[in-house]
C-alpha cells in the first residue's frame, strides 16, 4: 500500500500537467533566443505544477509594454507580462513578481550577452503619461456625452438634470466601475446611445427620442479612466436640497 500511494505521488510530481492544457507564452525574439525561457519555465512548472510553454499563439504574452506588468529587463528594454483572467496564469505573474521568481530570472546566464534582471526601474513617466492621456481625454468624452444630463464635474455643474445623478454621486457608488462598464445596457441609456459594434442599431419604428449618444468602447474606456480618478462624492454628508 505504501508503495503504491508512493508510485502515485511520483507520477502527480512528475506529471504536473496531468489534465490540464499548457499554458502557451508568446515572446518576442530576444527573449525567446535568449534561453531565459527554457530556464525560469521547468522551475515555475516544477514548484506549481502549472506548466507554460513557448507558443506563438499563447493566452499570455511578454512584449516591450506598456501593457501587462513589467517582469524582468535587459540592455535598458523592460519586458511586460500581459495575462488573462485565469486563476494559474495569475499564479505565473505572481510567481514571476515574487522574490523566489526574480532570482531565478537573475540566476539565468545568457550564452550570449547580458544577464537579464528582475530588479529594475520602470520608468513611471512613461505609464502615468499614457493613464493621463486617457483620463483626460475620458474628461472630454464624459462633457460631450454625458454632461447633458449628469453633472460631470465643476465644468458643467450648473448644467445636469436635478433629477439624474452626478457622476460624483455615481462614482461614490461601490460597484461604480460595474454602472459603467454597463450604463448604455441601463434605464435610461438604450433608448439613446450607440456603441460601436456593441449595441444594436435602434428599432425602425423606434428612433432616439433625443439627439443620440454615438461612441465607441475606447472611449467609454477613457470615460471610466476619468471616473475612477475623480473624487467621489461624500455621500455621509447631510443631502443637500436643491
Ligand atoms: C439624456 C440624459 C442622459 C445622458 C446623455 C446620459 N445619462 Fe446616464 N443616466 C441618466 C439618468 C436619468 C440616470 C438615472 C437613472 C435611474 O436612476 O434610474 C442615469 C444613470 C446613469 C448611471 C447609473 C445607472 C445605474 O442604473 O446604476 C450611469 C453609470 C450612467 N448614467 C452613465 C452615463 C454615461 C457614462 C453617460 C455618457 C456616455 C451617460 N450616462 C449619459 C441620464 C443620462
């Protein structure tokens, strides 16, 4: 019995996959000549039983940013790890963030070149620049299509419709991003707003009651971008009346 339940153990330790799919990576050449993956990809396999190979059409992808997260650098260029919401290629970015990760990214001697490294500086600039840029223009997109009728933000406060929540209020709201990642599937918004290649156009016998609200996922991407940096009301203050 006891050797059995050995022999059993082995064959889980020595076949961490058994029944589930590889996870497939997709790097760009200097990494993927380095040999950097052939050494961090057995030991990350080994401790979690999670296996990730080298695949050009993988669901997680390393580039040279700006998005994902940044795991490692070489000759000055950061690498960003971009993932999917999956529970094991979380385990793999957290694997790869954490101490026992970096050193073994640092333990890897290239053949050619230099070593890669796993503590580094990324240059902040460059990423909030890109965020500001969004929320600024998410600033824009919220007055021209939403400031009819919410009030935005001191820019238009004297212009919402008393009866229709300010975005302050909104973003006071804990499932906020939730509202918004979904306002033109809510009262009041189908009737009058288009998302490109989202919503269906309006019925034929039923067209906007008001000069509708045209735009695109991007945008509503910025819009929330802004959202999610503005203050929230406080909404543990007396209501004030209007
Ligand atoms: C024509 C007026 C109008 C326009 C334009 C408009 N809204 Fe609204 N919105 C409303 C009203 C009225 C409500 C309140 C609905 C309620 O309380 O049932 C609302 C509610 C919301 C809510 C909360 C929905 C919920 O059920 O939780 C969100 C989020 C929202 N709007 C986002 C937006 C965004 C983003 C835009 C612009 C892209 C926008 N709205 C444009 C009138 C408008």
């Amino acid at each position: 019995m006891r050797f059995v339940l050995l022999c059993l153990s082995l064959t889980l330790t020595a076949s961490p996959s058994l029944g589930q799919q590889a996870l497939g990576l997709v790097a760009p050449e200097a990494v993927a000549n380095s040999g950097l993956l052939q050494h961090i990809l057995p030991r990350f396999s080994l401790k979690t039983g999670i296996r990730v190979i080298a695949d050009e059409a993988g669901e997680m992808s390393l580039s040279a940013g700006p998005e994902g997260e940044p795991v490692f650098a070489r000759d000055g260029v950061v690498f960003y790890l971009s993932i999917t919401e999956d529970s094991r290629q979380e385990r793999f970015r957290d694997w790869l963030r954490s101490d026992i990760g970096k050193r073994t990214v640092e333990s890897f001697t290239p053949d050619q070149g230099a070593p890669f490294s796993a503590s580094f500086e990324v240059a902040q600039d460059q990423i909030e620049l890109v965020i500001d840029g969004n929320v600024i223009l998410g600033e824009e997109l919220s007055m021209t299509h939403c400031g009819r009728c919410h009030v935005i933000g001191p820019k238009n406060r004297m212009n919402g419709l008393g009866s229709t929540p300010s975005f302050a209020v909104l973003r006071a709201m804990p499932n906020w991003s939730e509202r918004f990642e979904a306002f033109f599937a809510l009262n009041p918004h189908p009737s009058f707003t288009q998302i490109e290649d989202v919503t269906p156009p309006f019925a034929a016998d039923r067209p906007s009651p008001i000069h509708p609200v045209e735009m695109t996922l991007d945008d509503l991407e910025a819009i929330i971008a802004f959202v999610s940096v503005m203050d929230a009301a406080d909404l543990g203050a007396p209501l004030q009346l209007q």
